[in-house]
C-alpha cells in the first residue's frame, strides 16, 4: 500500500499530488490512500474519478498552524501504524517532522518537493529547523523535484545524492470528458493574485484593463494589499474595457473553461529564488489543453515555449512587456503562425510532458517496475 500526505485540501491546486501518487501506485501495481487535512473555506470536493480515495482528517485548530499540524501528525501516524504501508509519500517540506513520530518505518519514503524550502528560512527558529530538515532529509529515499534548478539547489543545501533526486515536470491529464471549444480572442489567467508576488500587481493600472483578459482566483496576501487589488479587479470589472475578474473556481470548473481560451497568462515575480525557478501547474495544464502559453522569461517555461514553439516568452517582467506580448498573441490568433503554437502544444504533451514517458523515465532511474 502506498500513503501519500498532502498538506492542503485537494481539488483547488496541487493536482500532481494525486496524480503522481496514482502513477506511482500503478507503476509498482499497489494501492493507495491520500491523507488530506480540513483547511477552513475549503470545500472538499468529492466528485472527481478518485475522491474514494482520498481521507480528510479535520482539526481543532487550522491545519497550517503550529497547534493544528501537530493534530494533523498525530492523526496521520495513527493511520501509518495502522496499514503499515510500503510507501509513503511527503509533498511538503513542513510534512517531514511527521517522521519523527513514527514508530514504524516505511521500506520507501518518497519527498514529492511541489514547495520550496525558501520561506522556511524566516522562521525565528530557521537554524533549528533546517537542522531538523537536514537530519530528516537522510530518510528520504526518493526526491521529487518539479523544476531543476530548485532540485540543485536543494541538494546542496541537504546535501542530498544525486542518486536520490529526479526532475519530475508538473505534467497535467487533459479530462477526455471535456471537448475542445471553438477558441476566443482572449487570454486567461488564472491562479494567485497577490500583489507582492504574482501579475496581479499590473492589474491595477487601467491601461492594463483595456486587454482582453478574464482572471480567475481570490485575491491574496495582506488585508491591506486583498483591499486594494479586490477594489481595482472590481472597478476594472465595473469599467468593462477587456479585463474581467470571475473569482475563485474549482479545478474541474477550469478544466472546463480552459480550451476555449487563445493563450493562457503564466507569471509570477522573480523575487524569489523559487518564484524566478517556478513550475507552474497552470503552465502544463493549458498545454494540455491545447492552450499556447504567455509566459513571463521563468527557466522552465521559456525552455518548453522554446523547444516546442507552444506560446510567446515576455522579454522581463515589466507592465509594458505584459502588454506588448498580449496585444502581440490577440494580433497573431487565428493566423498560420498560431496554428504552429497549437500544435506545439501537442507536440511538447505526446513527446514529454505526459506520465507515461515522465514514469518511466523515473522507474529507469530508481529501477522500478516498468510503467506500461
């Protein structure tokens, strides 16, 4: 049996989770069963093909405080005592301290790395706690990276064998229950909107409103910061001039809205290590769909946009270069030029970013069972 924890709720992002457990469990022919926590205004959705497999285990007190993740910890030992299973997968940096209270140890443990470690280094207690990382990172079998550059960071700062690591994309399964639509001149962006670290800080200039833009997500990051972008997104949906803000959506609702779209927008700002290295999911998810990407110059995005032709590269991260490449792919869509950018997008899911081909480039590595 495989037990995989995952410290969200499922069904809003972080869709790899399931998906590379299912994978995982079918390439070693296993079961398996997620552990989720409860986090408040997070409705667990239960209508998707494997909620059956998935177990919620509420707190007293938030999940991602100190108090409701140690609740969180205890439930989850519990259930690991109980089904002893060959593998358990992590997908958090913050999930690892759940080894220390276990009586009994796992053959395989698996540190799915969908987060970075960078925030950690804030804590007051930083030093004691990548202490505590670093002697619980020598239990780790298996370390799964999104994006290569956070993988060769992470080694040196864990010390972790190359052996150890693979670079697993956020490679995303279109639904087959969803049709292809008849496409849009417009662009969709859909995920964080907070002002400190995602596009959403052009979002407040008007001249930004005037592109043909529909924006999905719930304003994020400080009361002040939430105040000011919700009031901007609001007048900017007031003003009807292109961009309009729909609000937050579940995944499936997105699967279902996301073909009928030119381009999709990827863009976080670089201030961060991590946030310059990003792996976004919304990035595979709209070439699986068939979506050329706008991406903002990210190592990862610009190496698949390059080798694939599937989208448009901005040249930095300025609101003048957001707008340039818009206005550029709403000039280039329907022309033979963004025929080609389709089908890249196809070219880059059949060749590489698929689980077929990602398993079994991972089972070659750890010498596991052929993935069929």
């Amino acid at each position: 049996m495989i037990i995989t924890i995952s410290d969200v709720t499922l069904g809003y992002g972080s869709p790899q989770i399931i998906s590379f457990t299912k994978e995982f469990a079918e390439c070693n022919q296993d079961d398996f069963t997620i552990l989720q926590p409860a986090v408040p205004y997070r409705q667990i959705v239960t209508d998707h093909k494997f909620a059956e497999k998935i177990r919620t285990l509420p707190t007293r007190e938030h999940p991602h405080s100190c108090l409701g993740r140690w609740q969180f910890f205890q439930q989850c030992k519990q259930f690991v005592q109980k089904y002893k299973p060959d593998t358990l997968i992590v997908s958090n940096y913050n999930l690892l301290p759940i080894l220390e209270l276990l009586e009994f140890t796992p053959p395989k443990i698996i540190n799915l790395v969908l987060e970075d470690c960078e925030h950690l280094k804030k804590s007051f207690h930083s030093k004691v706690l990548f202490s505590r990382l670093q002697k619980l990172s020598k239990q780790i079998d298996y370390w799964i990276f999104p994006e290569q550059n956070r993988a060769i960071n992470d080694a040196e700062l864990f010390s972790i064998p190359y052996e150890k690591i693979f670079v697993l994309p956020n490679v995303y399964e279109a639904k087959s229950t969803f049709h292809p639509k008849p496409k849009i001149p417009k662009i969709l962006y859909a995920g964080t909107l907070d002002l400190d670290s995602s596009v959403a800080c052009h979002f407040t200039d008007p001249s930004v409103w005037k592109l043909p833009l529909d924006i999905y997500g719930d304003s994020q990051g400080t009361p002040k910061n939430q105040d000011k972008l919700t009031s901007a997104l609001n007048q900017a949906r007031c003003a009807n001039m292109g961009l309009y803000w729909y609000g937050q959506v579940d995944a499936q609702t997105l699967d279902s809205l996301l073909s009928q779209y030119a381009f999709s927008l990827v863009f976080w700002l670089p201030k961060r290590f991590a946030l310059l290295n990003a792996a976004p999911n919304k990035f595979f998810q709209a070439l699986a769909y068939g979506v050329p990407v706008i991406t903002a110059p990210h190592p990862q995005c610009k190496m698949y946009v390059e080798r694939y032709n599937c989208g448009l590269v901005m040249k930095d991260w300025s609101k003048g270069e957001l707008i340039r490449t818009v206005q550029l792919g709403i000039k280039l869509f329907g022309t033979s030029q963004y025929q080609d950018m389709v089908g890249g997008t196809k070219q880059a899911i059949n060749q590489e970013l698929n689980w077929k081909t990602q398993m079994k480039l991972l089972a070659n590595k750890f010498r596991l069972k052929a993935h069929g």
